[in-house]
C-alpha cells in the first residue's frame, strides 16, 4: 500500500484539461504527438480526458463518487460500503493483503479516511455496487468485472450493451487515480461515455468481414441463378455462417418461386380464358337485347329505297378489346422480367459468371 504521506498529484482546473485535451486531439491519434506509453494520450486518442480529483488519499474514491453521482462529494460513503463488503467476504480478499500485516489490521485503516485505495478496493466496489469499472493506464485499459466469474469477452459485451453500468477511472504511475470524461463532456454530472470497442474487437470486426465476403463469393458462385448480395446476406445469418446451408436455402428458395410461377401463369391463362367468354357472351346478350328493342321499319316505296347504317357487332368489337389487353400485359412482363435479368447480371460489381470461374480454383 502506499505510504500515507504520498506526495499530493497536482490538480488543475477541468476547463483547462479539457481544452488542452482538445487541441491535443485535433491531430491525435496519428500525430506525432501521440504516445502510447503516456495516459493522457491513451486517453485523448480515444476522445477522453482525465478529470483531476484532489490527491488526498481518497482520490480513488472521489473518482468512484465522480463516475457514480456526477460529483466526488459521495466518497466517504464509498469508502465504507468497499470496507464492509471485504469484511463481509474475507476469504475474496484477505489472501491478498501482505504478509506483513494482518486482516482485522488492514481493514480498519482502510476504514481511516485519508488511506489510499487498490485494486482490492476496486473489486469491492465493483461487487458491492454491481459496477463494471475500467481503470486506463499508459497504452492499456482493462475492466474489473462486478461478477467474478465473467470473462474479459463477458464484461466487454456487457458493457456494450449497457455503457451506462460501465464506470471509467484513470491511474497514474504516481499512484493516483482520477475520473475519466469525455471531452466534448459533460464536465459535471453523470460523465455519459459513450461505448468504445477495444483494439482486440477492432482487429475482430475486420477479420469478420473478411471472412464473410469471400463466405459471399463461394455462395454466389454456387447457385445456378442470380441472386442479390442483401439475399446471400441473410442466407448466411440465417445458416450460423454455414456456406451449404446457405447455398442449400437458396436453392430451395428458387425451386419453390419457380414451381408458384408456373402454377400461377397456368392459372392466369384459366383466367384470362374465362374472363374472354364472358365479355364475348355479355356482349352476345347485349346484341340480341339492341336487336330486340329495335323498332319496327316502316314500309317504303320501291322508288325511295332507305339506306340503313350497319350496327358494328359487340361480340367482335370486345373480343378485339380482350386480346389487345392481353399482348400489352405480355409485353411489360417480358420488359420487367428482362429488367430483373440485367441487375441480378452484376452482384456487388462482379459478374456472376466470372466469380463462377473464378471460384472453381478455390478449395473448400
């Protein structure tokens, strides 16, 4: 443990980190002013600073209060709730404290206001308060679970999904610890950190996606007909990654489209069909009815004949109408159905055909 004594860390205004922080950032983290063996360059690269608390021996407690309630005023409470629960398990804790002092000892100074925190400390309030808490050092950062049996994956995904359970304090080499904030803040009340993946989910997120593009390609180039990036997409999800799976769905997928197609043009020929002996019936009746409401002729001489206009046939005219229909609705099929051959020609840039020849070298 420290030395009471410790030489106090100085402290400066928050503004003023903060506003160095951001002029610092501006070119970090590829600048040559960046250093991973310094924190606050650790911390700025990643959009961070470290707010200063007073160096007094409670300094990792104010952090704590800091990160917990907005203000550092809370410390003396946490203090003692990190002291009863290592009382309250001894058998966590006690194997760690030095041989040169004993348990009932070590707990009661830690009680001592003044007395500068750990590790220790940091477990017990993570446990006690069902907190995650990140400590940043020089060019690392790592997580101290509140349940003891996650694993750095666990802790990483549940603080993904709940940032707000994730508290971020800073330690120096000095041994001081300070609350961690965002730049752009806010500087007071609850320090809102937004989630930020690790350099080991970064390289995780890249290899991924290399692997599923060329899982993409394979697909693509196994499938007898054209088929979308965005259908191979969820194929794959859907499949848990499997490439066969994936392939065997989609296949299916078009047998099944292909078997509806046929089923429905048989269908709409049925249709079409009836539809065409209706109007040609309906207008049958309709001549009959015109023929039998017509009024009778008169009689004329022989010498004054009347030209009568001959009444155009129905039947005929709306058979006409019906099949004319018909050839336009056949021809802006063919057009979408050539429409939808021209896309699906190119997945993601390539030809299909070519990503075919070109996959027949691979070795799966």
């Amino acid at each position: 443990m420290p030395p009471k004594g410790r030489r106090q860390a100085p402290s400066s205004s928050t503004q003023r980190q903060a506003k160095k922080a951001v002029s610092f950032t501006e070119s970090a983290p590829g600048s040559v002013a960046y250093d991973p063996n310094d924190l606050s360059s650790t911390l700025q690269a990643q959009g961070l600073y470290a707010k200063d608390v007073l160096g007094d021996g409670n300094c990792l407690f104010r952090a704590l209060s800091d990160q917990c309630y907005g203000e550092v005023s809370h410390y003396a409470e946490i203090r003692e709730k990190c002291v009863e629960y290592m009382k309250a398990y001894e058998d966590d804790f006690k194997c760690f404290v030095g041989e040169d002092e004993e348990w009932d000892h070590y707990v009661r100074r830690m009680a001592s206001d003044g007395v500068y925190g750990d590790n220790l400390e940091i477990v017990a309030f993570a446990r006690s308060y069902d907190r995650d808490v990140k400590i940043y050092q020089p060019g690392l950062a790592y997580i101290v679970s509140s349940n003891p049996s996650s694993t750095p994956e666990e802790s990483a995904a549940r603080a993904k999904e709940n940032p707000a359970n994730l508290l971020h304090i800073a330690y120096y080499s000095w041994e001081h610890y300070a609350s961690v904030r965002n730049i752009s803040g806010p500087h007071t009340g609850p320090p809102e950190i937004a989630y930020r993946p690790t350099v080991e989910e970064k390289k995780e997120t890249k290899r991924k996606a290399k692997v599923d593009a060329v899982k993409e390609k394979i697909v693509l180039a196994s499938l007898s007909h054209p088929v979308g990036v965005e259908a191979v997409r969820r194929a794959l999800e859907d499949a848990g990654g499997s490439v066969a799976v994936a392939v065997e769905k989609l296949q299916q997928a078009e047998a099944e489209k292909e078997a509806s197609g046929l089923v429905d043009g048989k269908e709409e020929e049925r249709n079409e069909a009836l539809v065409g002996s209706a109007v040609i019936a309906e207008a049958g009746a309709a001549e009959e009815k015109a023929k039998d409401e017509e009024p009778a002729k008169e009689e004329v001489k022989p010498a004054k004949p009347v030209r009568t206009k001959p009444v155009a046939a129905p039947a005929v005219k709306a058979a006409r109408m019906s099949a004319a229909q018909r050839k336009d609705l056949a021809k802006k099929k063919q057009k979408e159905q050539a429409k939808l051959k021209r896309q699906n020609e190119f997945v993601n840039g390539e030809d299909v055909s070519k990503i075919a020849d070109a996959m027949k070298t691979v070795h799966i």
